[in-house]
C-alpha cells in the first residue's frame, strides 16, 4: 500500500490521507483515510463559508473514517478489509499500471 507523505503530516499523527492499495494480480484500488476529527474541522470550515449547505453535510469517495491517528492505523483498516472481503464495495478501482509504470487508458468495471 502506497501512502504518500504529505507535508505537515508525520506517520505517526496523519489524521487523513489518500492511498493507493495494489495488489499481487497488479489491480489497485484507492482510499482516502479521515479521522472523525478531521471530517469535523472540514464540516465547521463549511459551516463559516457556506459550502456544503453551510457545513450540514460532508461527503468524499472511498472515505474510510478511522478512530486512532496514524498510518499503522490506516493500514490495520485496509488489511481488516482486505481479510472481511469488504475492500471491493469499500475502495474504487483504478487503472490498471502499464509495464512502464503509467496508468492504462482502460478501466476495469
């Protein structure tokens, strides 16, 4: 699982975070990881500039909404959901990778 580093945002206390999962067939599905901390502080944003109805809502694909702070956290999810079966109604598909490392202009349904 690729989780990239963002600036300002250690390993050990990412509150969110997008990932990209790939498995050994070479398929790989997306994630966004959100604590409800941050799901929070994005609705009260909403709230003071009038998106989102004024902060009454919140929404974002493939959001996985996580307790603990951390990329061990998100990754314990991810492997939770994987062993469950859940991963393929959780996490969109991608595009498949080529051999030279871009994305296929196909996408698997």
């Amino acid at each position: 699982m690729l989780i990239p580093r963002w600036e300002g945002h250690e390993p050990e206390t990412a509150g969110e975070a997008d990932a990209t999962i790939t498995f050994p067939d070479g398929s790989r599905r997306y994630a966004t990881f959100m604590t409800l901390d941050v799901v929070r502080r994005i609705m009260d944003k909403d709230a003071r500039t009038g998106e989102s109805l004024g902060g009454r809502y919140f929404w974002c694909s493939d959001l996985i909404i996580i307790r603990d702070v951390g990329l061990e956290s998100m990754a314990a999810a991810i492997r939770d959901l994987i062993s469950s079966g859940d991963i393929e109604g959780t996490c969109g598909l991608l595009d498949p990778l080529e051999e030279d490392g871009e994305e296929a202009d196909v996408r698997k349904s």
